[in-house]
C-alpha cells in the first residue's frame, strides 16, 4: 500500500511539472485513436478517411475542451453514416440530441470518460473501466459511461447495415428501418452492458465513499463481482 501512495504523489508531481505537453498529447493520441476507430469501421466517404485529415482533426482537439472533441466526433460519425444511408443518419441524430440534451444537463465535464469508454468498447475491453469509473468519478459518470456503450453499437450497427446492404439481404426500406431498430434499440446485449456498468459504477462510488478501513479495495472487490453477477444472469 506504500508502494502505490508514493507511486501516486510521485505520479502527481510529474503531471504537475508536466501537464501543459501531457493533456494536449493525450488529447491528440485519443482524438486520433477514436478517428481511426470510426474510419476503420464505417470509413465510407474516401475523403474523410484520409490519414491527412484525421491528423488535423486531432490537432485541433487537442488544444480545445472535452466537448469541442466529442461533438467532432458525433459529425465525422453522422457523415459516414449519411453515405451508408441517409435514414440510418437521420436515426442516430435522433438518438445523439436526446444524448447530449442529458449529457450536457447533467455530465458536461465527463466527455472524455464517453470518449474512452467507446474505444474500451471497440477493444473488448468495456469491464476494465466501471471500476476504476466509481473510484475516480461520481455517480454521474454513469450518464457518460451509458452514452459511449450507446455510440460504441452505433457504429458496430452501421457496419452491420452496411454490409447486410451489400449482399441484398436488406432490399426494401422496411426492411432496411427494421433492421435498424432491431440491431440498435432493442440490443439486449447493449442494455445488459449498459445495466452492468452502471450498477458497477454506483456501487464501487457508495463504498468508496463510507468512512471505513480499507473502502477502497472493498469497493474494488465488490464491485468486481458485482459486474461478473450481473453479466452471467445478464447473458
């Protein structure tokens, strides 16, 4: 336990001495990991997958808020979408605004724990984060945590879509706006993944906050089996 409390403080005094280069650079590394996710995924518009483009893109994010960036990327995304089909687009717009009218209400300062929870996503790695989410946030982190889960299976959704289009499967609009609805608002294993990290993140948050030895590894280890529980009766 030493250990970790000087490796945090000395880990402090470096951010410290270091964080006018260490936020812009980290912006800019997670700017460009997310346009190369979206681009790797539904990079349609040949324009906009351009290397060239993405780095510029994350430069300017680099030097401007959380919410600057997230917005960004709700564009670059809704452009893609918009070459892969138009009500596809028209959906998710739908679905963004009512997003963000709660994001921007209720979390406005957490766009980047939305951000990295959409590439934990895209990595299969989504339960390393609730945790470590409850430890260093608040409650209010679930809103965030919930709204990256959500653009995470809209993108995965869009390629689905799209290569359903490609092979004729999908060939008429109902079709086309049922599979839509099917594969992205009725998602059970969305909403079984959105359930676990939200119960996870309130629950590690609660324990870490009783006044109590040890609060911390307890809130570690109960929430760790928590989120196993919840995902074997989930699934």
């Amino acid at each position: 336990m030493a250990f970790l409390l000087e490796l945090k403080e000395s880990f402090k005094k470096f951010y410290n001495r270091y964080n006018t280069y260490i936020v812009p650079a980290s912006k800019f590394i997670i700017a460009l990991i997310c346009f190369i996710m979206i681009n790797t995924s539904i990079g349609y518009m040949d324009k906009l997958k351009n290397p060239v483009f993405a780095l510029l893109l994350s430069v300017i994010c680099a030097f401007l808020p959380g919410g600057f960036t997230l917005i960004v990327l709700s564009a670059f995304i809704l452009i893609q979408l918009y070459v892969i089909a138009p009500e596809f687009a028209l959906l998710v717009l739908c679905i963004m605004l009512l997003m963000y009218l709660l994001y921007f209400r209720f979390a406005p300062k957490t766009a980047y724990i939305l951000i990295i929870t959409a590439m934990f996503c895209w990595v299969k790695i989504p339960f390393a984060l609730p945790v470590a989410v409850g430890l260093c946030s608040s409650v209010a982190a679930v809103i965030p945590v919930s709204f990256g889960i959500i653009m995470y299976y809209i993108i995965r959704t869009a390629s689905d879509y799209e290569a359903a289009i490609s092979d004729d499967s999908l060939s008429e609009s109902m079709k086309q706006i049922s599979f839509l609805i099917e594969s992205l608002l009725k998602n059970r294993q969305m909403l079984v993944l959105i359930i676990t990290v939200a119960v996870t993140i309130i629950v590690v948050y609660i324990i870490r906050r009783q006044k109590i030895d040890h609060s911390w590894k307890i809130a570690i280890i109960v929430g760790s089996i928590i989120q196993f529980l919840i995902l074997v009766v989930g699934q």
